[in-house]
C-alpha cells in the first residue's frame, strides 16, 4: 500500500490530497477571495494566505482520508512553475513534513500534474484512460500548450503560446467588460445565453503549433471602447453576446491548433487539461470534433481542471513507484521546463 500526500500552492488555491494506491481519499481546496477586490491576484498577499491556509488543509485532508498521518509514505509538492513566494510555502511545508515523518519528498511539476490528472480513477463513464502516447492541450492561466505525452514523465512541447494564455485571454477580456476576477467562468456563464456569431473576432495566423491571445484582447478592447462611445450602455445591454463571441473565438483558436496536432501526429487519443478546460463551450466543441474525427477524447472532472493538489498526489503516486525522490536542499522554480 502506497499513501501519498500531495500538496499544491503555486497560484492562490492552497490545497491538500491524499491519494492512497491510486485512488484519491481527499482533495481539500481553500480558494484566496482575497485578490477578488484587486482585478487579479497579489503575489505578496497569496503567500501570506497560503501560510494561513495550508496547516488546516492538510489536517482536513489527512481526516478526510479517514488516516493517520504517520501512515503517509511520501510527500508530494509543487516546485513550479508559478509565483515564487507561494510556491516557498508548499514546498517549505513539504520538506518539514518530510523531514519530521522521515518519509520521501517527491517534487512535481505543476503543467505535468494537470496532465496527469487524467490518471485520477474513475473521471471517464466508461472508466477508460488516455493511451501513450496521447496529445493533451493545456490551458490555464499562465499557460497554453499542446503536449505530445509520451509516458507519465516524457512529455514534449509541440506549440505553446508567444504571449498571453488562453486563461489570460478570458480573465482580460473579463477585466474589459469590468466582470470581476477571475472572468474566464463569468464569461462561461454569460455565453451560454449569447449569440457566438454576434460579432466577429480576429483568429491569428500563427504559423505552426504556437498560440497568440494579445492581438484578440486588443481587437476586444478597441471594439469594446468604440461600441461605448456610441452607446454608453453597449456592454449592458449586449453582455451575453459579447461573450459568447469572445468565448467562440478562443475556442476555435484552441480546436484548429488541436486539429492540426492530432493530424501531423496521427493520434487520436485527445485530452485537455487545465482551469480553461472547465470551460462548457470548450468542451462542447471538442466532444462535437472528436465525433468528426473518430478521437477519443478525456476531459477532466470540473474538480480536477483548476488548481488542486489531487493532481499532484496522483502524480506524486507514479513518481513514488519509480523511487523518483529528491532532497532537502530543493527549491522551487517559478519557471520550470518538463
Ligand atoms: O489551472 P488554473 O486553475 O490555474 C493556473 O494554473 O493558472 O487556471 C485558472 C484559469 C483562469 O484564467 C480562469 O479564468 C480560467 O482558468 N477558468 C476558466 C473557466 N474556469 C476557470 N476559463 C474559462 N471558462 C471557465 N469555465
Ligand atoms: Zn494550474
């Protein structure tokens, strides 16, 4: 039997699972309202919350669990990437966990634990698991990739993005419209009642398998400010169908670079991965392309696309298998390559 605790602190969720032999026992959340009043959130002020947050995370986890701590057999954290500050107190907890239980410390990287939140039991109808090697696009706040998963460690960056990430892309463009942070799931919630043809959006011409989101946020701040000038009350009265032509666009970006992955690499094993693939309309589409094309694809629990440390637990699982341990002496990385 093998107990993993997993801890996650890289943005401003402060979380803690225990996933025991694979299967997840606990996946404890504290969300940080506190960056809600700043339109985005306060590195300073996160790492101050996480060290608030994390002891009573890991005690609801290990009860919720239904064990005793000194049964865990290693201790998983996120190194990187993401903000240094809040990073230091995962990983400064991980390692005093470590050292005073003498268990193994297992590091994580936090893009490969999203990825591998598809190994989490039981997230499929038919309880199938993504084949090696399969294509996953990763979309989250500060990220948006296509990787190439070889195995549960080997994984290759075919395109990623030049500027803002997808993430990035809903948060700005809810900050536009003055929605508060983070936007991506208001603009998700609003769409729904909109009309996604409403109103047309630049799709970049990006050669190859890389992304870019910053001239789409320009092309929506200009046409926002110039609708305004016109009629004070344009983003009012036309809220839903501003979003759902934003949200339409980001999706066909994300869905043709996809397209094009999975075509030059013959897969057909699809999966997303990420806070933006909690997204309905994401998901709708690439269930939609996945019929056309004959892929089959995975798209996460909603529980399990934003940040949570179920993730790195079962990640920390795998690792734990192949005695993947390291020392007191590591520290975290805000930027951390595969
Ligand atoms: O993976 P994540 O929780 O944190 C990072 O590692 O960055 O992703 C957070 C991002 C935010 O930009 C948030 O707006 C976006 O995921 N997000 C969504 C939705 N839910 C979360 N974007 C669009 N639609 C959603 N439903
Ligand atoms: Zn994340």
């Amino acid at each position: 039997m093998a107990i993993i605790l997993g801890i996650e602190s890289s943005c401003d969720e402060t979380s803690a699972s225990v996933c025991i032999d694979g299967v997840i026992a606990s996946n404890i959340i504290a969300n940080q309202t506190i960056h809600h009043q700043y339109g985005g959130v306060v590195p300073e002020l996160a790492s101050r919350v996480h060290q608030q947050n994390i002891i009573p995370a890991v005690h609801q986890a290990i009860v919720e669990a239904k064990i005793n701590k000194n049964q865990i057999d290693a201790v998983a954290f996120t190194r990187g990437p993401g903000l240094l500050g809040s990073l230091l107190v995962g990983t400064s907890f991980a390692k005093a966990f470590a050292l005073a239980n003498e268990i193994p410390l297992v590091e994580i990287n936090h893009m490969q634990a999203h990825i591998l939140a598809h190994f989490i039991p039981n997230q499929m109808e038919d309880k199938k698991l993504p084949q090696f090697p399969f294509i996953c696009l990763t979309v989250s706040g500060g990220h948006t990739q296509i990787v190439l998963v070889k195995d549960y460690f080997e994984m290759e960056i075919l395109g990623e993005t030049t500027d803002d990430a997808a993430g990035e892309a809903f948060d700005k463009t809810a900050k536009i419209l003055e929605l508060p942070y983070p936007g991506g799931p208001l603009i998700d919630q609003y769409a729904k009642t909109g009309n996604p043809h409403a109103y047309q959006f630049p799709e970049p011409q990006i050669p190859g398998l890389n992304f870019s989101f910053s001239g789409l946020k320009t092309s929506i701040l200009y046409f926002i400010r110039d609708n305004v000038k016109q009629n004070p009350n344009f983003v009012q009265e036309n809220l839903a169908d501003i979003c759902a032509s934003v949200q339409y666009r980001i999706v066909s970006i994300l869905l043709n670079k996809l397209k094009k992955a999975a075509q030059e690499q013959q897969i057909k094993d699809i999966a997303i991965a990420g806070g933006v693939s909690a997204n309905s309309g994401l998901r709708t589409a690439l269930t939609g392309l996945a019929q056309q094309k004959g892929w089959n694809v995975f798209i996460p629990k909603f529980e399990y696309c934003t940040d949570n440390a179920a993730m790195i637990a079962i990640a920390g699982y795998y690792k734990f298998l192949k005695k993947d341990f390291v020392g007191q002496e590591i520290a975290p990385l805000a930027r951390m390559p595969f």
